[in-house]
C-alpha cells in the first residue's frame, strides 16, 4: 500500500473518532441544557426557548455556510466551529461551577453550538470525501448512521446521569470532546478541498450555482425531495407514539422505551447495511424505506400504540442503508467545489420540512381520532412510495460500480444531465 492511501485511511480514523466524540457531547447536553433551564427557572417555556436557540442556526445560516465551506479552507473552518463551541459550553460550566448563572447566557450558548454544528456539517461533507475513495462513500455514510444512532441512544441517559452528579458536569464533558474533535483534525494531513481558483462571485450566485447543481441533476433531485418529504412523516409517527402513549396512561420511561425501540433499530439496521446493499439494487434499497413507512397502516386495524411503535421499527431497519446510497452517492457525483452549498441545500430542506410533521400530528390528535390522524401520515407514505416506484430517475439509479466513474467530475456529471427527469 503506499503512502498515500496509508494516510487516507489514517485521517478517516482520526475524522470518525473526532465526529463520534463530538456527537457525543452533543447528545449528552441535549437533555442537560433543559434539565439546567428548569433547575434555574423551573419554566418549560424558557426550556422550551433554548431548544430552540440551539436548532435555529441550522435554518438561519445552513445555506450561507455551505458557501463559505466551498470558498475558504474546510479544516479551518472545522476547527474554528469547534473552538467556538468549546469556548462558549467551557464558559457555560464555568458560570455553573462559580454559581453565577443567568438564564440569558444559556440560550446565547446553545445558539452559539447550533451555529458552530451548522458550520462545521457544511465542510464535514468535503473532508469524508477527501479521505473515503468513491466506491467506500456508501459505506462510510453508513457507518455515520450508526454511530449517529448509538450516541443518539447512548448520549441523552449519559447527559442525565452526569447533570445529576454535577450540573457543569455534562457541558465539561461537551467541551471537552470538542476539544479532542479539534485535536484530531489537525493531526490530519489530506487536505479537504481541491485547488481551487479565485472566484469573486456575490454570495446570491454562488448559492444559486449550489442550487442549480442540485436541481438540475434529475437522481439526486428526486431524491432530495422523496426523503427529504419522508421526514414530515417519521417525526410525526414518533410524536404521535408519545402522545398516543400517554393518553394510555404510560410513565414517562415507558413512554421513553418506546421510542428508544426506533433508536436501536437504527444501529441494528447501520450493521445490517452492508448486507442490504450487496442484496439490493440501489433502486431496490431506495424503495425498501419508503414501502415500510406504509406499516403505520397497521394502526387502522389495531388502533394501540404498541402496535404503531411495532409498525414503524422496520422502517428503521432501512433507513440507514438509504442514508448510505443516497448520501454516498449524493457526495460522490458533487464537484468539490460544489458540495459544501450542494449538502447544506439538502440540510435545509430537510430543515424545512421535519418540524412540520410533529405540528401537523399534534393538530390532527388534537381534532380528529388517532386512527384519523395516522392514516393521514400512511396515505402521504404511499404518495411518495408510488412516486419513488414511478419515477424515470430512481429506475435509472446509478450502480455501486458506477461510483468511481460519479466522482464528481465534469464530464461524469455532464453526462449524467441526459437522465431521464421526472
């Protein structure tokens, strides 16, 4: 092997134990910044308004830091996102250990982390692709997902238990692991953007191009769009378990347990991936999430929220084999230049459509019967499995020994323009 594959492959170690640490400090302050909000002011309505400080960077500034990954040196940027956060979570707990904490400073912190995670996602695209060949994107992708799933299931109770030791605790923790996030990143030595020439474009058209790419390419289109359409309905499903839970009258472990059940089926389903997709077609995959979503139907006919929470697992079995193809593929056929703005255009589509679902469930349990509102969410479920079955695109899927020649260059993705659009 030389030496440049030796290095690769060093540098895609040193990026996954930086992105598994931080992912976990992340979820581990998840429920510690609420349960810090109701032991300052003992308000659900101010735990509420941190929350969403903490999410609001992602709509505000996703696209806008899609540009700037694609215009200034990704690894910078990386580290500088994490330098904010570890120094915005270390005041934090340092105003907490010092017993001066104002409830002011803790949404300030929690928009400054959701500002440097936003930052940070739009160039962690270019850095997996400048480690990871082509061919391992899907892969690579997947195990993202499962590591995604098992700090998912693993941070929150790990946030809880440190909070109860100490209350700075968890935000130590979060400092830290992004501190060990920075650590890796500069041990790394591939660069994570091509050479690129000087483009003195306005910010309007360096996101239009962004878009244009996005758009005009008819796989990755369509596909922008079933799953990112997908996330009004799994948002919605797991809301509808709380609610439908503690209308039976469940504890509020219980109620926990549930939706911890889809978490785990998450990161069975990353190790069953590669599996998946040695069976399946990358068309076949594709469609096997959005068939499964149709299993809440099975809520019609046994109205129980055990039955829905049951209906819904294998679909998150699927979802991390989709996840793979979709953002393996999506990764690869980008230009480098392009795919800081191509993936933060994906994020915020998705951004735009997840809180929907959840509002639209809470609405419709508040005015019609749970059966009423669930076979809303099955009949949006088959429109997008009949659309992904239909479409010209999804059927002229590229295969997985296509993906060295998709490598985002120009001429693979000139010729991939001519497929047919939907």
């Amino acid at each position: 092997m030389t030496a440049v594959p030796l290095r690769r492959n060093r540098d895609f170690m040193l990026l996954q134990i930086g992105q598994l640490l931080s992912n976990a400090g992340t979820q581990s302050t998840s429920i510690a910044y609420p349960l810090l909000v109701l032991a300052v002011t003992h308000s659900s309505a101010k735990a509420g308004v941190v929350s969403f400080s903490r999410t609001l960077p992602w709509a505000l500034f996703a696209l806008s830091a899609g540009v700037a990954a694609d215009r200034w040196n990704r690894k910078r940027l990386m580290i500088g996102a994490d330098g904010a956060r570890v120094l915005a979570i270390g005041g934090l707990a340092a105003t907490i250990l010092l017993h001066r904490i104002a409830f002011w400073a803790i949404p300030v912190v929690a928009f400054v982390e959701g500002s440097g995670a936003a930052l940070f996602s739009a160039a962690q695209a270019g850095a997996m692709r400048a480690v990871v060949p082509a061919r391992q994107l899907p892969a690579a992708a997947g195990a993202q997902t499962g590591r995604q799933a098992a700090v998912g299931l693993a941070g929150p109770p790990l946030g809880g238990a440190l909070f109860g030791l100490a209350r700075a605790l968890p935000f130590l923790v979060d400092g830290a692991s992004y501190a060990f996030s920075i650590v890796s990143l500069l041990a790394m030595r591939t660069p994570f953007q091509e050479q690129r020439e000087p483009d003195g474009s306005s910010l309007r058209s360096r996101l239009a191009e962004g878009i244009r790419f996005l758009w005009g390419h008819p796989f990755l289109r369509t596909c922008a769009l079933l799953f990112g359409l997908s996330n009004f309905v799994g948002p919605g499903l797991l809301l509808a378990i709380v609610v439908l839970g503690e209308r039976r009258g469940l504890s509020g472990g219980e109620v926990g347990a549930l939706v911890a059940a889809f978490g785990a089926c998450l990161l069975l389903g990353s190790l069953l991936s590669p599996l998946v997709r040695r069976l399946l077609s990358v068309r076949g995959v594709l469609l096997l999430e959005l068939w499964t979503w149709l299993g809440c139907a099975l809520f019609l006919v046994w109205p129980n929220v055990y039955a829905l929470t049951a209906s819904i697992l294998p679909t998150a079995l699927a979802i991390p084999s989709t996840n793979s193809v979709v953002h393996g593929y999506r990764i690869a056929m980008t230009p480098d230049r392009l795919i800081g703005r191509v993936e933060s255009m994906w994020s915020t589509i998705s951004l735009l459509i997840a809180p929907l679902g959840p509002l639209a469930a809470g609405i419709l349990l508040g005015a019609v019967s749970a059966r009423a509102t669930i076979a809303v969410f099955a009949a949006f479920g088959l429109l997008l499995a009949v659309w992904g079955t239909l479409s010209p695109s999804i059927r002229a899927a590229p295969g997985l020994d296509e993906l060295d020649g998709l490598a985002g260059g120009e001429t693979s993705i000139a010729s991939t323009r001519t497929a047919p659009s939907d």
